[in-house]
C-alpha cells in the first residue's frame, strides 16, 4: 500500500464507526427492514437478511432490535417504504467514490448527496462512471503478526476465496458475497475470530494521497456519511495514517 499502513487505516475507519454507534444502528434496522421486506423473514431463505442480521450483531445490537425491524420489513408492522439509490462520484485526488443510500425522498436524498460533493471539493458523477471499478467481496481483517500460515490453512478448508498478506504483517482472508457468513462462522470456529468482517466494494486499484489530500477527503468522506440517507460509502483512496491523525 505504498508505504502506508492497511492494519492503521482499518483500525482507524473502526474507530470512526464506533464513535457513531447510534447512526450504525440506524442504517443496520434500515438495510434489515429492507432485506426482509424484499426476500422474506426467513434468514435461511434470504441470503441478503442473513448477512443484514450477521452484520447487526456483529455491531452489538439487542436480538429484540433485530426481530422487530424483521417484522417491519415483512409487513407485520406498520413501516416507511424506501428505495435504494446508489450515487457515483469522485473525491480529491481523482479518487472514486460510490454511495449507497436508502430514502424515502429521492428528490432530499440527491440534494444533499450533490451538496456535500460540491461543498467539499469532489465532484457527482453519472451513474455507471466509477461502479465498473469496484467488486464486491467479502473481507475478514486480522491484525499485525497473524499466523498467515494458520489463517491460510483454516481459509482454505472454510471455503474462501483468497488470502491477502500485508506488508504491516496484517492478513486478509477474502470471500464472495454469498460465502462470507459461512466462511465467518467456521474461521470463528477454528479458533480464527476476526477484527473486522464485512462484506464491502473494493476496486482494483487505489489512488494514494497526501497528507493534505488525505485530511480534505476525509472530511468530505464524514460529510457524506453524515447525511441521514446514506447507508454505505467505497472509495479507492489509500490514505496515509498520518491524515486520520492529523482530523
């Protein structure tokens, strides 16, 4: 990562999250009320709940919580109707930026997509001008000094795609979407239990910047995940530790 510390940068992002535990919890119902209302309130039946309701507990959230935003999502309560909406567009540096939103005011929800890009030095873009870069994958992150080899041999029994040595001695163990779960529980199982898992957007390639760079597209990264529609955001930045210090 040119020189730049992934283990730091995870580490980071997580502690971002943590300090906006109430807003996770938000979008975390939302994608459940979602999922279920789409594919049914059965988990085994709904790859997509599965993994909402993986992720839900993963952030700590009361089984109680989890169960009623099923239920609205299957039509067993009352519930507001969204639609999802990805925006697209590029942040400081060139770096590409991809927004995934859940809204019931498409016509708000642009509004202020567009303003936090103008606002902050980035710019929107037409749909289809950065997804053809990203893939969705799914990541279990281990911390600096993992046993590779250890990883490596558990990996490949629980069915994952890929492991990913990094150069701070951290190590990634990748999976496709519809394994991510499955391969989670059995890396737990083996005695592997994770820092992060998620399933996210990565592209190919990123784009490192600067210090100055980092700091000024952090800040338009925190405006966007602000903003009460927006569920997930994916970037190609590699940004240095130095930047998320310096916020």
């Amino acid at each position: 990562m040119a020189g730049h510390s992934k283990w730091a940068n995870i580490q980071h992002r997580k502690k971002a999250q943590d300090n906006k535990r109430g807003k996770l919890f938000t979008r975390l119902i939302r994608e459940i009320t979602v999922a279920a209302r789409m594919g049914g309130s059965d988990p085994a039946a709904n790859p997509r709940l599965r993994l909402a309701i993986d992720k839900a507990l993963g952030g700590n959230m009361p089984k109680d919580t989890i169960d009623r935003a099923v239920k609205k999502g299957a039509g067993e309560l009352d519930d507001v109707q969204y639609s999802e909406i990805t925006y697209e567009g590029y942040g400081h540096g060139g770096v590409a930026i991809m927004i995934e939103t859940m809204t019931d005011n498409r016509n708000r929800t642009v509004a202020e997509v567009r303003h936090a890009f103008s606002k902050h030095g980035g710019n929107m873009g037409a749909d289809g001008s950065v997804a053809y870069m990203f893939n969705t994958i799914g990541v279990l992150s281990y911390g600096e000094g993992s046993d590779e080899d250890a990883l490596m041999e558990a990996a490949l029994e629980a069915g994952a795609e890929d492991v990913v040595s990094n150069e701070d001695g951290s190590v990634e163990v990748i999976t496709t979407e519809a394994t991510f779960v499955d391969v989670k529980e059995a890396m737990i199982a083996a005695g592997h239990e994770p820092e992060l898992a998620e399933v996210t957007k990565r592209a190919d390639n990123d784009i490192t910047l600067d210090v100055e760079h980092g700091v000024k597209f952090l800040k338009l990264l925190d405006v966007i995940e602000e903003l009460d529609d927006v569920q997930n955001v994916y970037n190609n930045a590699d940004i240095p530790a130095e930047a998320y210090e310096a916020q």
